[in-house]
C-alpha cells in the first residue's frame, strides 16, 4: 500500500533531445525561408531598392557595425552595452517599486483604495509623453531616460503580482492563520510565494515593455544606444543602418528574454506543473 | 452494562481539553448552530456525524475561531480559544500541502510559524517523517505525490504540533474506499503514538465508528447535539464484529431520527 | 414632362463631363513642406488662389522635419519641395534628387545660446576672423553642449569651434532634439544650447544669449529647394512653373516684408499650429536673406556659391564619418544635385513676359 507515486519527471532523456532538435531545426529553417523571400523580393525588383534593403547588404552592414564607428559614431557592441544598462536600469526600479506594489494592493484594501485611482490615471499615459517632465524633473541623464521605461515597465510588475497573490488559495491562508500566523506573516509566508509564477510573468512581460520604451527613451536625449542609432539612420537616409537597429534590438530583445526564463525554471522549478 | 451507565463512566476523572457552551452561530436570520454545549478531553478522539449540510463545517469553522460565534464559550485550557496562543490544527477536505515546499519543509511549517526552536522543530519532523513513512521523500514536492501521500504529508505537519487540538473536516472523502481504510489505520496509529486531542468531522458513520471513542450526533439546522454515543470497542476494530454493527446502526438510527 | 425630364438629364450630363474633363486638364503637383519660412510660398499661393487661371493644381503636404520628408520622396509621395540643408543633401545623394533654387540663407538662423550668466559672454571676438563669436577657447572648453547632431546646427557648431582652435573632443556633446533641448535647456541642463529658427526665437525670448552662429562662424548655411528625380525628368515644364510661382512668393518675401510677415504669421498659426511673437516674425525677414531670380541663377552656377557651400555641409558630413568617402565622390561628381537649368528657364520666362 505505500508505494510511491513519484511521477516520472521527463520523458527518457534521448527523446526529449531529438524533440528539441526538431523544434530546434524547424524554427532555422523558417527563419532562412523568411530571409530568402527577403532577399529574393529585393533582388528582383519587386520593391524599389530604396524602400528595402537586402538581407545580405543588412548583414554586410551588421558585420561592419561592430568594430566601426562611422556613420552614428560608436560601434554596435557600444550602442547594445549602453541600451542594455539603460534598459535594465529602468526594468530593475519597475521590479523594485511595482512587485511590492502589487502585491501589496492585493493583500491589503487600504493600500489598494490608496493606489488604484492613481495607477489608473497614469497607466494609459504613454511613456513618449513624460519626456518633457522627465526632462525637467531629472536632468538629460540615465535617470531622465530610465524614468521613461521604468513607466512602461512597471505596470506589468504591478498587474501580475496583484493577480497573482489575489489567486492565493485561500485555503493555504487558512492553514497560516490556523497555526496563528498574523495577517502580515501570512502575507510573507504564503501571498508572496504563492504569486510567484505570476511574477515570472509579470517580469517578462515587463522586460519586453522595457526593451520596447528603449527607441522612445533614447529620442529624450542620447548619444549612444540602438535607439539613437535608429535615428541617425533616419536622419542621414540609411535604412540598412536603421534595419540594423531594429534586428539588433529584436535579436537582443529574445536573448535577454531567454535568459530570464532560465532563471524563472531555477527559482520556481518545484512549481513547474 | 447500560447507554448510560457506559457513559457515566467515561465522562469520570477525564481532563477536559476544549469546552464548548451554548455555541449559536446565526447568518442573519439563519440559525445554523443553536445552543451546542459540550466538552472534549485531552486526549481523546471525537467524531461528530450528521446529516449532508447540517452545518458541520459551520461548526468546526467556529471551533478554530476562523468564523465568529453569535454566542457562545469555546475554551481550551480554561482560556478562550486563540490560534495565537493555542495550538490548533485543522485538515481541510481539500488538500492543503504548500506546492513550492518539499515534503519535510511542509513538515516543518507549523512549528516554525508557532516559532519553536529549531532543534526542536527538526526533531519533531524527523520523528513525524519516520512515523507517515515519507522519509525517502522528505525533499519531494507535492506535485510529484499522489494524493495520499499529500493527505500523510498534511497529518504529518499537524501532528508535530502536537497541537491542543486537532480538528479534522472529512479528509477522507476525496479518496477511494482502499486508500481511506488505510489512511484511517495510519491516523489511528499516529494518534496512539503522539496522544494528542482529536476531534473528527464525518457523515460516513462506519468511519466514525471505527474511529472514534465517542460519537455525538448533530441533527438538522438549527443543529444541536442530539445524541452521545460511546464506543467502547478494542483496537484494531473491525467492520463486520456485531458489536461494531450494533454500535453502527444505533449511531445510523440516531441520525435518521428527525 | 418625360422630354423636359431627358434633355435635363442630357444637360446635367454634359456638364459633369465638361467638368471633368476640365479638372484632368489641370496638372497635379504635389509640394512637401515644413513648418519653416521656406514652406511658406505654396501654402501661400494655394491659399491666395494663384493657381485660378493656370493649368497646375497644388496640393500642400506638411512635414514636422526633413527625415520624415525624405523617406516620402523615397516612397515618390511628393514631386517638389523646400528642406534644410541635411535633408536636401541626403535627398540628392540616395535618391537623386535635384538642388534647383535656394530658399534662404539660413547662417545667421542655426545658431548657438547661453544664459545670461555664461562667462562665454565676458568675451567678444577672440579670433579676430570672426569677430561676433563670443568666449575665449577656455570658456568652451568642457562645456556641456546640447546640439541635434548631424543638422546644420551641428555644422554651425563645427565651425565655432574650429574658429576657435578647438574641436569637438574638447566639449561634450550630447545630441538631443530640437524642442527636447529647449526643455532642457530651461531646465538648467547644459552650458550651450544649439537651435534653429523658430526654436531660436523661443531662446531670445527666455533670455538666453546668442553666442555664435554659423553666419558668424563662416559657415554658409544654404536652405534647398529640390525636385524628385523621375518628376524632373518627366514634367519639367511644370517644375518650371511650379518653380515660378516659388520665386513670385520669395519675391514678395524680400520686397514686402510687412505684408509677407502677415502670411507668414497666418502660415505659422493657422496652419502650423505655431505661435510666435511679433519679433520672431520680423526676425525671420530680417535674418534671412533670400535671392531673387538673379541672385539664384549666379548662386547655382557660380563655383564658388552654392557648389562650395554644399561642399563645405558635405565635408563637414564626411569628416565626422556620417558620409563614405564613395558619398562624397558621388556628390562632388553630380555637382551636389545642383541643376540651374530650370531656374533659367524662370528666368528667360519672365524675360519674355517683358
């Protein structure tokens, strides 16, 4: 009778690599089909040479970038470190302020009655429009810019932690209380832990609003990042340095991405269902 | 010997643990729970049984001091009930075992949160994980348990609280017919073990009586105590012993009775 | 009734088809402009209806800067059109485009500011070259400039610095839009302020001090006016016309300033959404000079005017890396998109007129 049920964890370890490979293969393959309509649709004239660029000249482009400075006047490796700082800069005050908060507000009606009304107010705000107060507030500096995406980054912070403590099973709360845990005690030891998967979440979607604030951040006042570097390509009429940005951004947008889901399976892996 | 004289002579020289008086619970004009009066003692493994939607729940709800009372004394120890100062457990009908701890900090949750010292708490998990037989999987989570597994892991952390009281709100009823007759050995022998005070939610009346020392009966809303029934048989008890069966049917009479 | 009923339908009919007919008689050109002085004259001719007994119709499309207005002569959006000097270059240089006229010099409007308490100000004419530059080499040294790079501005920049013996390492340059600057610049943010007309006027009237300019510097700041390549070469005889009625408005631009300053102003808030004082307006006249017919065809042909000004921009460009050194061929090859002949034909136009 007391046979373990331990269920098996993952399939037999061959099969789940070939899976991934195939997954793997097949996610190539249609990103090479993708670039060979790309080129083909350019070579042969079906768009005019100055509306699209090739993928090959973008590449060409792309290779030189990173150890030139011409035309924008930093290499590609320069604009991403300095992208990079600023846009983790404004995610890691987004976390900071927004976890909290939302957990917070979804714990504790005082907070939430406080907060609401002005959250609401300023969520449909877009980042672009503070510009001017963020510029008077904090100066043309990192502060200014990271101020811009902290405002798009924080409110996915705020959105899932609420919802995620909000989805705690009451009754879990019922065995802390029960062992006369207080009402803050519970919050730590069964809320928080509890919103954890929804704060994943919620961390994702919040880099991905960073990453995307970035082109709007960097038009406040920047000489270096892949935002700028967009807009010296608009200003000089060089759309294979524009695409270049835009890849780049794409590119280093899923990196970063990828890298905090692997320290989502680390952190929450005994929730993984 | 008779109903009553059995039962004079188990209420004799016991220490009462919990106290209940005159527990009414009204939901506006509702009266769900109408004047109950009655004591448990330390020690001691209480079933109570009644009809579906008698208002059981209600009642262990305002037990563990999760509901308020209209009127009425719950005491333990002399005091007022107090999760803060007391030790109370309580086992859901759901399973409550915490996902993101492993089975030994789920173990260890209890003691912690009452802030015992910790070579306390890891000697009291140490013992709970031998006596459910969980100790190949005190670093396993709950999602890689079966359900009753999970229900031991729950038994096990309120057991090593060695609480004031245990409260228990059918926790068996999820499981099949096998699983429980096994879990109800297992809870037995562990009660036997820690000696602590239990007091046991069913309708199903063969577990109550295979379970309990003494059976009280609740009737209909507004519920009151309708009847007390000792159950004065050796362990391990056994389903088909006429004595079980007499027992059972005046148990099932009781509570038919309306 | 059904004979009265028919010849109606027969009239009306007639009518609409003599209406159409009429309508396709007339020439479309599509003009590209920006809130600026030199968007002025289309908008001005369609508004005053020069166009009533001509056979060309316009049609006016604003643009809130060059970049935007040279990705739509990509797209073939517009035919003709008045830009800043960067945006007409790159217009030349990717898409082909031809330099036809000067619209303005606009040297003394891309200019550089400090507030009142800048010790830049303690100085005036340091090198004696260029003797309305303000600040010894020391004062500018280090200081924190806010400038909208690769602009005009930018080369306005250049110049005072290079007027000065210094060079762009010596300051610290952080590039930031034009309106972004003023915020930031009243925000105490930023020893130099670096803006063109009207943000400049916006300067004047905070207080701040102007220092330099790319007049004042010996940068030659000259405002094109281009056509889309294909267009030129399809329909010249309607760029010439279209060209005309440009040089009618830039006429009355130089000869009635009064009167241009009151379609200037309608322009600028009627249409652009653009508020400025009185002075501002009197200031856009008075700062920058605009050629008559005369004056544009020597500029255009003469090699030591519009050629050497573009080459000055140009080399500027090619100097800080933001042009190829293949760019700066090509563009020295085409004569920088500089095409005379349409203005000449202006010219022989309205001599015959006589």
């Amino acid at each position: 009778m007391s046979t373990a049920h331990a269920s098996a964890l993952e399939a037999p370890a061959t099969s789940r690599v070939k899976g991934y490979w195939k997954e793997y293969n097949s996610s190539v393959f249609s990103l090479l089909v993708f670039l060979l309509i790309w080129e083909l649709v350019c070579r042969l004239g079906f768009i005019s040479r100055f509306q699209l660029v090739p993928p090959s000249e973008v590449i060409v482009v792309m290779i030189e970038k990173f150890w030139t400075a011409p035309p924008d006047g930093a290499t590609l490796f320069t604009h991403i470190a300095a992208s990079m700082t600023l846009a983790l800069v404004g995610f890691c005050a987004a976390v900071v302020v927004g976890v909290p908060l939302g957990l917070l507000m979804g714990w504790y009606k005082p907070v939430m009655v406080l907060v609401r009304p002005l959250f609401d107010a300023v969520r449909p705000i877009p980042p672009i429009a503070w510009i001017p107060l963020a510029i008077l507030w904090l100066g043309i500096g990192i502060e200014a810019k990271a101020f811009i995406i902290w405002l798009a980054a924080f409110v996915p912070c705020v959105i899932n932690s609420y919802i995620g403590i909000k989805l705690t099973n009451p009754v879990l709360i019922r065995v802390a209380r029960i062992y006369g845990a207080s009402n803050w005690e519970t919050f730590i030891k069964i809320g928080v832990p509890s919103a954890v998967p929804m704060i994943f979440t919620g961390l994702k979607l919040s880099l991905n609003a960073a990453w995307t604030t970035l082109v709007a951040a960097e038009l406040l006042a920047a000489s270096e990042g892949l935002g700028y570097m967009i807009q010296m390509g608009r200003r000089l009429a060089r759309p294979d340095i524009i695409i270049v940005g835009m890849l780049t951004i794409g590119f280093t947008g899923a990196l970063m991405s990828y890298v905090l889901t692997k320290i989502e399976s680390r952190i929450a892996s005994s929730r993984r269902l | 010997m008779t109903n009553q004289q059995l039962s004079e002579n188990y209420h004799r020289g016991k220490e009462v643990k919990v106290s209940v008086t005159d527990l009414t619970k009204k939901y506006d004009d509702l009266l769900v729970l109408n004047d109950i009066s009655f004591n448990i003692y330390k020690g001691e493994f209480l079933c109570i049984v009644g009809p579906t939607g008698c208002g059981k729940t209600t009642f262990l709800n305002c037990l563990s001091r999760f509901i308020p009372t209209t009127r009425g004394d719950i005491l333990v120890d002399g005091q007022p009930a107090d999760p803060t100062h007391h030790d109370m457990a309580f086992v859901f009908q759901e399973v409550s075992t915490i996902p993101w701890l492993s089975v030994e900090d789920n173990i260890r949750f209890g003691l912690k949160v009452k802030r015992r010292p910790p070579d306390e708490v890891e000697r009291r998990t140490e013992q709970m994980l031998e006596l459910v037989g969980l100790k190949k999987f005190r670093s396993y989570f709950p999602r890689q348990l079966s359900a009753s597994m999970e229900q031991r892991v729950v038994i096990a952390r309120n057991f090593a609280l060695n609480p004031d009281i245990l409260l228990m709100d059918e926790p068996y009823g999820q499981l099949d017919l096998k699983l429980r007759y096994y879990l109800e050995d297992e809870l037995i022998r562990i009660w036997q073990e820690i000696g602590c005070t239990v007091l046991f939610i069913t309708h199903n009346i063969e577990e109550a009586v295979y379970l309990a020392q003494r059976v009280l009966v609740l009737g209909q809303k507004p519920a009151t105590i309708k009847e007390e029934i000792i159950v004065d048989l050796p362990r391990p008890r056994n389903f088909a012993d006429p004595a079980f069966v007499k027992i059972r049917d005046h148990v099932t009479d009781a509570i038919r009775w309306w | 009734m059904h004979h009265l009923s028919r010849i109606t339908f027969i009239v009306l009919a007639l009518v609409l088809t003599m209406g159409i007919c009429s309508a396709q008689a007339k020439d479309e050109i599509r003009v590209s402009g920006q809130p600026c002085l030199h968007g002025l004259p289309t908008w001005w001719a369609i508004e005053d209806g020069w166009t009533k007994d001509k056979n060309i119709d316009l049609t006016y499309t604003l643009f809130p800067s060059g970049a935007p207005q040279v990705e739509a002569l990509a797209a073939d959006q517009w035919d003709v059109g008045a830009m800043g000097t960067v945006p007409t270059m790159m217009a030349i240089l990717r898409y082909g485009a031809k330099l036809i006229a000067i619209s303005n010099d606009e040297s003394e409007t891309n200019d550089l500011w400090v507030r009142p308490d800048s010790p830049i100000l303690k100085t005036k004419g340091f090198n004696p070259k260029y003797p309305e530059i303000y600040g010894k080499p020391e004062d500018w040294k280090g200081k924190k400039i806010l400038v909208t790079t690769v602009s005009t501005v930018h080369y306005a920049l250049d110049a005072t610095l290079k007027a000065l013996g210094l060079t762009e390492k010596d300051v610290e340059v952080v590039n930031i839009e034009q309106g972004q600057a003023v915020t930031a610049f009243a925000s105490s943010q930023g020893d130099v302020v670096c803006l063109w007309a009207p943000f400049s006027y916006t300067a004047e009237s905070k207080g701040w001090k102007k220092v330099s300019s790319g007049a004042r510097s010996g940068a030659m700041i000259p405002g094109g006016v281009v056509v889309r390549k294909d267009f030129a070469e399809k329909h010249p005889d309607l760029v010439v016309e279209w060209l005309d009625l440009y040089m009618t408005a830039l006429d009355r631009m130089r000869t009635d300033k009064a009167g241009s300053g009151v379609w200037l102003n309608k322009y600028f808030a009627g249409y652009c959404g653009l508020q400025l004082p009185e002075s501002a307006i009197k200031s856009e006249f008075e700062l920058r000079p605009i050629f008559s017919v005369e004056q544009q065809v020597k500029a255009l042909t003469a090699p030591d005017e519009a050629s050497a000004w573009m080459k000055g921009v140009a080399d500027f460009f090619a100097g800080q890396g933001r042009i190829t050194k293949a760019d700066m061929a090509d563009l020295e090859k085409s004569n920088f998109g500089i095409d005379a002949s349409f203005m000449k034909k202006v010219q022989e136009k309205r001599a015959a007129k006589k």
